[in-house]
C-alpha cells in the first residue's frame, strides 16, 4: 500500500491520503465526514478536506503527519466517551435508551423498543425529556428526529441515515459500533488503512456488502459482517447532515426525491475545505439530481457536471438502500450510478 503524504502547498499542515475512506463509497464517504467533525472538534480550525481525482480517497489536512496520529487523536476521542454512553461529549443518558428492570433513566411515553421514537404532537414532551441532559443532547436531537415529517406509525420521523431492524433503536445505532471500537480501538486504524469485516455486526446497514450469503462465508452459513471502526466513525457525521421534512417525508443533506425513490447523492471536491465550508457546499442547488431527466424507476439520475465544477467538485456518486429478504427495515445503502451530464448533450 501506497501512503501519500506531502506537505500542503497552502501553509505549514500535511496532506495525509486516508486510502480506506473512499469517496465513491457510500459508507466510506460518510466515515470521512465523521473524522472531519471529529477532529475539528480536537483541533479548531486546523482540520480541512478534499479527495483525490485518481483514488477517491479522502485526502486529510491537519497537523496530524501520519495514518498512526490520526487514529491516536480518534482512540482518545473514545477513551474519554463515558463507558455507560455512546456518544463524544455527551451525557450517558442520551440518546435515550428503553427502559430495564435495572435501569430508570428519562424516558417519555413513546414506545417500549425505542423512547426516542415518538407520535409528532409528543415530541415536545421528548424535547422536554432531553433538554435536562445538556446542551450536547440538545444539538444532537435535530439531527436524529424530526417533526416535521412523521414515519408509517405517525411517529415523529428518523434521519433517513438510520433503517433500524429488530430490536435495533436511536440508542443502538451509536452504541453497538462504539463498544466494539473502545474493546477493540485497532478498528480505528482499519478504518484508515484497510477495512477488516466482522461476523455478526450489522454496520447499521449504511453498507450492502455487510449481506455476505452462505455461499460467500467460510461456514456456509449466511450472516452480516460490518466494518466496525469506519461505521462509528459514520454515525459521528450526522450532526453535519440537517434533518428536515415536508409535513410528510423526511429528507437530509445528501437526500433526494426522485419520483417515488430516496436517493443519495454527493461530491467529491479538490480543493481543501473545512467543515463550515463543506456544510454550504453538500446543500448547494447545484449538486441536486436534475428532475428534467427522470423519466421513471429505472432511470439513470443526472447530476450535469456544468453546473458543479466551479465549486471544485470534480466528481458525484450515488446511493440508495436496497431491500434485504427477511428484514423489514429500510435496507442497506448500495452505490448506484449518477450520469454527470443529460444523454442528450454531447
């Protein structure tokens, strides 16, 4: 493996190629933006992004000189996580868990599997509930549920980043990859280096290729197999994702509705940008998909190069979730294609 590293030509920080966060990856592209708002919060304003055009990869400017400084400063962002929580600088009790026979903490009346799942007119009884926990619970709230569009069961609607199954909730979705990292910090190198799938962790299904069928595993035996260190990483990207709705439908940053599909779309970018920047420019109008060519559900979204290179973007890849047998989730982000200009236009 090839490590690119140089000195950035802008000031005294290094560029640091991060080989395994690939951008033309859906679950890849968003570890990248979890480490950049995990490592702003670590070193304000010292902390930038771009891509490379000939990997995808993600490309780190910072202070921090090597793979090995990067996933030290992310092993000490989850050494200091409290053990009975699940996220960075948060309280313990956020987000709100179900309730145990051995465990009493703030629940409102919104449903036994998942506390922070509840009917639209309640949610500002669950505003009530997390608002004396902390300025930190408050900022994350807006980006895991909203009021603003409400799910099949008429409960205040979820991040579309989030297709919990089974007994998966709001609490699980940070908590199961953070245990595995902090028993195991190792996977934070993986995450940076070389993705290392292991049995029996769903990924949050943010990645398809967590499916592996009896005929792909050494036991014969079908299972899930997620990257644990590149999925916690994900989830810390949400606060950078606005959640929002139309009354009805829930959508966030990145999200689109093409017809009766939810589509995922995003830049890769050049130029080293940094968080505030990248917030801007992921919402900017011209890196929508173009409705003018959508015809119906097997069309190609177009996203036309003419009107996003001039921010730097230099490529847009795609997503959607694709529906797993058994399971009645949402189902798992798997890359699609996205034409970068219209079939009739040379």
């Amino acid at each position: 493996m090839v490590l690119r590293t140089r000195r950035d030509r802008t000031g005294g920080d290094m560029s640091l190629e991060l080989p395994a966060l690939r951008g033309d990856d859906p679950l890849g592209y968003l570890a990248a933006l979890g480490l950049l708002r995990l490592l702003d919060a670590e070193l304000p304003g010292q902390v930038r992004m771009s891509f490379s055009r000939s990997t995808s990869s993600a490309v780190l400017h910072s202070p921090l000189t090597t793979l090995q400084d990067v996933a030290n400063q992310l092993k000490s962002v989850i050494m200091r996580i409290d053990p009975e929580g699940a996220l960075p600088r948060a309280p313990a009790t956020f987000p709100l868990r179900p309730t145990t026979k051995s465990r009493n903490g703030p629940r409102p009346t919104g449903g036994e599997s998942d506390p922070m799942r509840v009917p639209r007119e309640e949610f500002p009884r669950l505003m009530a509930v997390v608002d004396p926990l902390g300025p930190e619970a408050l900022d994350w709230l807006p980006f895991l549920v909203t009021d603003l569009a409400v799910d099949r069961n008429g409960r205040a609607a979820l991040t579309p980043y989030m297709a919990p199954s089974g007994k998966q909730n709001v609490w699980t979705f940070f908590r199961k990859s953070y245990e595995v990292v902090r028993d195991n910090p190792e996977h934070l190198t993986e995450a940076l280096t070389g993705w290392r799938r292991i049995d029996g962790f769903t990924g949050e299904y943010l990645d398809h290729r967590v499916l592996r069928g009896a005929a792909d595993h050494p036991s014969g035996k079908s299972t899930e197999a997620g990257v644990p260190g590149a999925t916690w990483l994900a989830t810390q990207a949400l606060p950078l994702l606005r959640l929002t709705g139309d009354g009805i439908t829930a959508t966030a940053s990145l999200w689109h509705r093409l017809g009766r599909r939810n589509i995922m779309t995003w830049p890769l970018w050049n130029p080293p940008l940094g968080v505030h920047a990248i917030r801007a420019l992921i919402e900017h109008p011209a890196l929508r998909p173009n409705p003018h060519g959508w015809r119906n559900r097997t069309s190609t979204p177009i996203v036309d190069r003419r009107g996003y290179t001039s921010l730097g973007v230099f490529r847009v890849h795609g997503a959607e979730r694709q529906l797993i047998p058994g399971r009645k989730n949402a189902g798992a982000l798997a890359p699609i294609v996205i034409l970068d200009h219209s079939p009739d236009t040379p």
